[in-house]
C-alpha cells in the first residue's frame, strides 16, 4: 500500500478524515508484517549458517595394533609387545615413530595432547616404557594396577653441605615400618600428639604442610634442592624448629624439621591381622594402632632415632617383626613374610644437595689465589712507616690529603 498525502488547502470533512486514517493504518500494518517476516528470514537464515560452520563429522575405525597388526586391540593392550624387554620396546618405538607418550603415530611427544602420564612416576612416558619396570609387563593389568608412588619429598634444609638421604623402602617380601605416637609442641607451647615414621637410614627430619599449619608453628624461610628417585629434584623452601616428647616417659628432643607437602603414603598401606599375633605383656607400645593404616605427620630421622633407642628388643617368631624398647616406647618394625604381598610396593629416597650459597662458598674457596706475604727491602719499610706516620686526610670541607715529603738520611748511601 502507498503512502498518501492530504491536502490541506481545504479544511477535509469528518468522513474524508476517517478515511485517510484508515488507509494509513492498514498501511502500517502491512509494512510491520512485511519487516517482521524479514527479520524472521534473517533470522533463518543466520542460523542455518551457524550450523553449516557448527558441523562435525565422526569417524569411526577399528581398534590397529601398530606391533602386531591386529585389528582387534591397540599396541598398549598388546601381550606381545608387553612381552618384550624394555630395551626391545623402545627400540620398537623409535623405528616405528611412535609416541613414546601415547604409543600412537603422527605426532611426538612434544605435541602430544594426551593427559596421560606413567603410572609409576607421572613422567611423560608411557608405563610400558617406564625404565624401572619389571619385565615382562602383564598388559591387561596396567589399567587396574594401583598406582605407584616413586616420587621423592622434601629433605633437609638448613643444615651443612655434606649430602644426606632418606630412605623409605617397601620390598615384595612385606615388611612393617616402625611409627609411633609422640607429643610436638605447638605454636602456643601446649603439645599435641601427631603420628611418627622413624626412619634410621633418613639423615634429616620432616613434619607435613598441614601439621605445621595445624600447630601454628612458626616457619623459617630455606632455600634446600632435595634429590631423589631418577634423580627428579624438588626444593623445601621453610622449616621449623620445635620439640618432641614421649607419652610414656620424660624424654623429650627438640630439632629442625622441613616442611613438605606429604611424607608418604598411610602407613601401613592396608589393616594388618594381629588377632594371632602372641604380643608380650607389660610393654607400652609406641603407636597402639600400628596394625591401622593412618598418615604420616612427621618423619623422625636418624639422630632422633638413635636418641630415643633403649636397650629391649623381643622377637615373636620366625618371620615376624620384632618388638624395640624406645623412649617413646615399644615400636614394631622388621620383617612381615606372614603377610600377604601388597599390590604396590614403594621406595621413596631423598638426598639433600648443596644450596647454592654453599657451593658459591666452596667454588671461591678453591679458586682463592692466595700469594705468599710480602717482603720488603729496609728502605720500601721506611717508606710505608714514613706514609702511616705523615699522610692524613684534613678533617675540614676541602677533604684533602696532607703529607711530607721523604728524606734520605745520610747514613743509607
């Protein structure tokens, strides 16, 4: 419908009026529906497009053993190639330009997107060629396997420059480590009781992240690079100074502790059976619930062990762990064969290496030139007594050196 104009030379009637405004609303009308449609075509259309660029398309392939060419697993479900050495496997690797990540082709292991890791350390490696793994490897138990905790924690950190280790070692034969219930002091002076490791082959001592938080101990700023398993490092950057004290008896030892994020893993690993255990009578043990799997919250190393030690150690039979008198009273560690073998066995090292500091000091050291005193003729002596005796700096604004001047005396030729 056009538009139309009124003239107004003429004063319009009321029915010419009535008229004029009933074209410009059906006018309207139908110029709105015309813009809403196309907008609603727009709209359409604008959609359609987005869907075109939203697309995908999925492909579907069967599972191709790049080892044996089968069609029915992949190289990691492959008894075959978990059957070879680890030298075998990798050698297999690098010729067919795998993924030493993913085991699978097209890419390395730089610009792999997995977000897979080794089971057994969290390396970028796949499991099958981890370099610590037993061989041969059982393929189809690495997806039920418990995941193994080869990675080192924190060591000592403030103290000299020889190296120290800590060693915490599970062996397929089963064994228990000694822990024990002690009393530490916290911020406010009042004690508490935490759960400790004792380790005899550990040089320093560790308190967890979340203990010396809980205790609101007061944390010394350390810079210490700890070396550990597969030589992966790690760095304690605080420790704290507190007290230990026995539950059973007056002794008391106080120390340093790194602080670290986690120690190990509960210990034991799972509830230990002692309802056939003969425990003797009359002794006081340490941790009355060492059979229980609990954490660690300090680790107390070999100075603290050899302190608490006490004369009293009884044996309850063949293959059995053994009973040790301590000042924080009888410990139970040693060999289990009884037990059944656990799925996981663990060994966590820490070695302390040098800070920086240290070894700046000990490369001076050894590079220091150092010369032989000097020896002066009795007139170079007369000369150096003459400038500590004459040479002055004056004391006013000019700040100049005075001097007088040196004479030979006759009888020096």
């Amino acid at each position: 419908m056009n538009d139309e104009k009124q003239s107004f030379e003429k004063l319009p009637d009321w029915d010419e009026c009535c008229k004029f405004l009933t074209h410009r609303c059906e006018f309207l009308e139908g110029r709105s529906r015309a813009i809403i449609k196309g907008r609603a075509i727009d709209t359409q259309q604008r959609q359609k497009t987005n869907h075109m660029h939203l697309s995908k398309s999925f492909i579907t392939t069967n599972a191709s053993c790049t080892y044996c060419d089968s069609g029915s697993h992949y190289i990691t479900q492959c008894k075959s190639f978990s059957a070879l050495q680890l030298t075998q496997r990798k050698d297999f690797v690098r010729k067919a330009m795998l993924c030493f990540n993913c085991l699978r082709k097209s890419h390395v292991i730089t610009d792999c997107s997995s977000k897979s890791r080794c089971k057994v350390c969290q390396g970028a490696h796949h499991t099958l060629l981890h370099a610590n793994s037993p061989s041969p490897i059982k393929a189809d138990s690495m997806t039920n396997q418990p995941q193994q905790s080869l990675v080192p924690e924190h060591a000592d950190s403030n103290q000299h420059s020889r190296p120290r280790v800590s060693l915490i070692a599970r062996t397929p034969k089963r064994g228990i480590i000694p822990t024990a219930l002690v009393q530490i002091k916290d911020g406010h002076g009042d004690f508490q009781i935490v759960r400790a490791l004792l380790d005899s082959g550990s040089e320093v001592n560790l308190i967890t992240e979340e203990t010396a938080k809980r205790l609101k101990l007061e944390k010394s700023r350390v810079s210490q690079s700890i070396s550990g398993v597969s030589n992966t490092t790690q760095t304690v950057i605080y420790n704290v100074y507190t007290v230990l004290k026995s539950r059973v008896s007056e002794f008391k030892w106080c120390s340093h502790f790194d602080v670290i994020k986690r120690i190990c893993n509960h210990q034991p690993s799972e509830p230990i059976d002692i309802s056939q255990w003969d425990i003797p009578n009359g002794i006081v043990l340490a941790d009355p619930n060492f059979d229980q799997s609990h954490r660690i919250d300090v680790l107390i190393g070999i100075e603290g062990f050899f302190e608490a030690i006490r004369s009293g150690k009884c044996e309850v039979g063949p293959g059995m762990p053994a009973f040790i008198n301590t000042a924080f009273g009888w410990i139970v560690g040693g060999n289990a064969t009884h037990l059944a073998n656990s799925a996981t066995y663990k060994c966590n090292l820490i070695q302390e290496r040098m800070s920086l500091d240290e070894c700046l000091d000990k490369f001076w050291e050894v590079e220091e030139y150092k010369t032989a005193p000097q020896r002066f003729s009795e007139e170079e002596q007369l000369r150096e007594q003459h400038y500590s005796d004459n040479v002055a700096l004056t004391s006013d604004a000019t700040a100049v050196f005075m001097c007088g001047s040196p004479l030979k005396s006759n009888n020096t030729g």
